[in-house]
C-alpha cells in the first residue's frame, strides 16, 4: 500500500482539534528544504528554536512556531526529520498542512513514519508494534508490556532462541563438511538434548496467552442461574447502571460487556443472560450467547443466590471449569436451603467461595479482592512474556515445529536436521522481521494511526 519509501512525507502528529498544541512532523530527503521554505533558517540539530512560519509564495505568516531539525539517521526514522510543534486549532494546522502539500510533500499512510523506522533498522517488527501498543494502552499493565517490549524485551528473548538454533546447526554443519571425523548418528545424538529444550521453551512460549491477554483485556463472564444477581453485581464492579437490574427472572438478554481496570489490568466483563431451560425465543438467543461468551472467557464467576431454596443454580454447572470462581451473592439475606448442595459443587472449583452482596455498598469488596488476586496470579509474574499477539505465537508454533520435526526425522541424517533447523530460525526471523514479505509489513503497520 505504501509508495515511494524515498518521498518526503508529513502528517498531523497530535490528535485533531481544538488544543493548545498540533505537532505537525515531516520525514525524508525533503525535510530540510521544507524548513528553509518556510523559515527561511535551519535551527541547530535537535535545538528547539522559536522561527516565524512562512507561506513561500504568498508570503503570508501562517504561524508563531517551535521548530526542532532532527537530520538522519539520528532520528525516529532514520531520515531527516522536522516537527513543527504549532498552536493546535484547525485553522493554523490545516493552513501548514496546505502548505506542506503546495510544496509537493505526501500526506503519510498510517503507520509510516514507524515502517520507515522499521525499514531503516530503528526499529524491528516487534518494537514497531510496540509503538503502536503503546498509543492504544489505557492500563497500567499495557504501557508496563508495551514499553518493555518497545525497548527490546521480544528481541532479547527471540534472539536467544535463535542463538540457540545456530549453536545447533553450527555442529551439525561440522559434522555434514567432516563427516570422517563422526558418526552423523553421534552427531545427531549431541544435537538432540539442547533442541529438545529449545521445542519446549518455543511450544511453551506459543501457548502463553498473558501478553495477549494483557493487550485485550482479561474476559470474565458473570453466569448463573436468572435472578441471582449477576447484572446487580456488573454494575456495583463498575460504578455504573450499565444492565438492567429487575426483580423479572430473565431480565438480562444480550450480553453486556463493560470495561474495568483491575490492580492495573484491563478487564472486560461480562453480564451474561440468566441461564434455565427455555421455549421463550429471545431468551433462548440471550443464553447461547451466555453460553459462547463464557466458553471462550479467561474466567467465570458463578453467581449464585446464597438464599435459594430451589435447583436453580444447577443450570450453570456444565459451563463452569476448574479454576472458576463461585460468588455466593444476596449475603445480606438468610441462608437458603440449597446452600450446602451449592457449596459441595463449588468444591470441585478449586477456589474458596466468595461473598458478596450487590446491594450493600461494601458488599463486593472481598469479589474485588479475589479477583485482583486472580489477575495477578494468571497474568503477573513468572517466565518473561516473549508473543503478545497472535502473529507472534503462530510464529513460534511454526519454531517449534521445525524444531520437532528435526528432532523426529533427523535421528540420523545431520542435514535433514540442519535443514529443520535452519528453517526454525527463519520463523524467529519473521517474528522480529528480520525475514518477511510486504503483505505482513502492510498489515501491521495499517492498524497504526496516521502520523506515527
Ligand atoms: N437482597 C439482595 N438482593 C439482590 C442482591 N443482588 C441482586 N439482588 C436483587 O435480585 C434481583 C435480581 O437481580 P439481577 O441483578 O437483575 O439478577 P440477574 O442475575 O442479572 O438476573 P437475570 O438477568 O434475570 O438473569 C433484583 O431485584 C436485585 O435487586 C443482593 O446482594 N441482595
Ligand atoms: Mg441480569
């Protein structure tokens, strides 16, 4: 999608509007004599200096500007670059754009200043999509993970693995070059311990959801039975009348998801429809949705009405899993006498039950509590996160893959092994985009924003 890399391009690099500031940034061979159009003097390299702007032709003075020259490749591309840090407001920064176009720049695609980073070995794929992750992060947790993976923390680990490929492959080309010197079955023998471990780190690596789940949010749907209280509990997590809360079983239909920042992690729960045996059609739509959503959640906190006579909450036990969390609401009333039948389920559930009631302002603060504790456990800590998204851990699947396959075919052929070998590295290359196609780079660097 993008053309002619070797253009000068420029772009808005702060959010449209009404502000005090707009940063207006300009990238390539051009930069410079953009500049001197326009003020008709160059600053020092990364000084930032105080320069009237200029119309060239019109000679009519567009703005009062700080204006910074950053020449390549000491810069955020690697190219010349200019920031022209004007006062924000859509008349001066549509008059400067104009101009920059009028003087035969390029507006920029999205993502191009940071491809041109990318391209010019500023940065690599990893680091660029940390850019991008970095704009989007409204959590505490996703800025931590962005900024640790901006500065290297993906490449570190990736380039360890591969470090550890080429070892490998380094003596089984001794072996295929002097093949007097060993048996290949040796050889292949001594290669085969360190690759074994290698297939484990990148199978285990591909599996670790936590950067992604960092990334998204962590999903927790609220399930039971109708009338337990689960919509009740939604809005007192979140501050909010956000579903409908009625004495009607059956009350809540669609799912309602809400946002929710937990000791620092995004969250996104869910207020799911109560579930029971139903011939009513809306309904019986709202419950399987209420089952897909909470199939596919991190975490299920089954609520229960603590003061139930009934069978009610056996409805939610075919989609609870071992680490769920049983929330025993309504603790503010007497003690129903399915509760012992309640608490002998819950204990397949691995978790101790939590009280809560939806409708004492206090009442949720033990939920709150396990559910940071949760969080902290299933995302917090443990091996360095080394894939956040997808891309990455099919990119080590694929590693692990070939690594498997030279550990399976290559017992006693050194260059069937090496070849497995080498084609495991080329997958770790992909993933920091030492190797790639421009179909990939066009896709990722489409989900950024203009003017980054
Ligand atoms: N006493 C008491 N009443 C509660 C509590 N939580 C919810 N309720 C009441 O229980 C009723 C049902 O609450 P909802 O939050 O709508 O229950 P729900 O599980 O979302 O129900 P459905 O949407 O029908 O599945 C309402 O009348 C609430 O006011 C609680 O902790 N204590
Ligand atoms: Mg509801």
């Amino acid at each position: 999608m993008i053309t002619g890399a070797d253009d000068t391009i420029f772009a808005l690099a702060t959010a449209p509007g009404r502000a005090a500031l707009a940063v207006v940034r300009i990238t390539g061979p051009g930069a410079k004599e953009v500049l001197l159009n326009l003020t008709r003097s160059i600053p020092p390299p990364r000084y930032a200096a105080v320069r009237r702007l200029v119309e060239p032709v019109s000679r009519e003075t567009l703005d009062q500007a700080m204006v910074l020259w950053m020449p390549g490749p000491a810069s955020f591309t690697g190219e010349d670059v200019v920031e022209l840090h004007l006062h924000g407001g859509a008349a001066v920064t549509s008059a400067v754009l104009e101009t920059l176009a009028g003087l035969g720049l390029r507006p920029a695609g999205p993502g191009e200043f940071t491809r041109r980073a990318f391209e010019h070995g500023k940065l690599d794929l990893t680091e660029a999509e940390a850019v991008a992750d970095l704009i989007d992060a409204d959590s505490a947790a996703q800025r931590r993970q962005a900024l640790r993976q901006l500065t290297g923390s993906t490449t570190a680990v990736v380039s360890g693995w591969r470090t550890r490929l080429i070892e490998a492959l380094a003596s089984l080309e001794a072996a295929i070059d002097f093949p007097d010197e060993e048996l290949p079955t040796e050889v292949g023998a001594r290669a085969r311990r360190p690759l074994l471990a290698l297939a484990e780190d990148l199978r285990a690596a591909a599996a670790d959801l936590r950067g992604d789940r960092v990334r998204d949010g962590y999903r927790i749907a609220l399930v039971g039975a109708p009338n337990a209280g689960k919509s009740s509990i939604l809005n007192g997590l979140i501050g909010r009348e956000a579903a409908i809360v009625t004495e009607v079983a059956g009350t809540t239909r669609d799912v309602v998801e809400q946002p929710l920042e937990l000791s620092g992690y995004r969250v996104l729960l869910a207020d799911t429809a109560g579930l029971r045996e139903t011939g009513e059609r809306i309904e019986a739509e709202g419950i399987r949705r209420a089952r897909a959503w909470a199939e596919g959640a991190d975490l299920r906190l089954w609520i229960v009405d603590r003061s139930d006579d009934g069978e009610a909450w056996r409805s939610a036990l075919d989609v609870l899993r071992q680490g769920d969390l049983l929330v025993l609401n309504k603790a503010d009333r007497p003690e129903g006498s399915a509760l012992p039948a309640v608490m002998s389920a819950g204990d397949a559930l691995e978790w101790e039950p939590v009280d809560a009631s939806a409708i004492d302002p206090d009442g949720l603060t033990e939920l709150k509590a396990a559910l940071e504790r949760r969080i902290i456990r299933d995302l917090g800590g443990g091996e360095p996160i080394a894939a956040t998204r997808l891309r990455h851990r099919l990119l080590l699947a694929e590693a692990a893959e070939h690594v498997q396959r030279a550990l399976a075919d290559g017992l006693g052929d050194p260059e069937l092994m090496a070849e497995d070998v080498r084609l495991a590295a080329r997958s770790l290359e992909a993933m920091t985009g030492r190797v790639d196609t421009e179909a990939v780079l066009d896709a990722i660097f489409l989900e950024f924003c203009i003017g980054k």
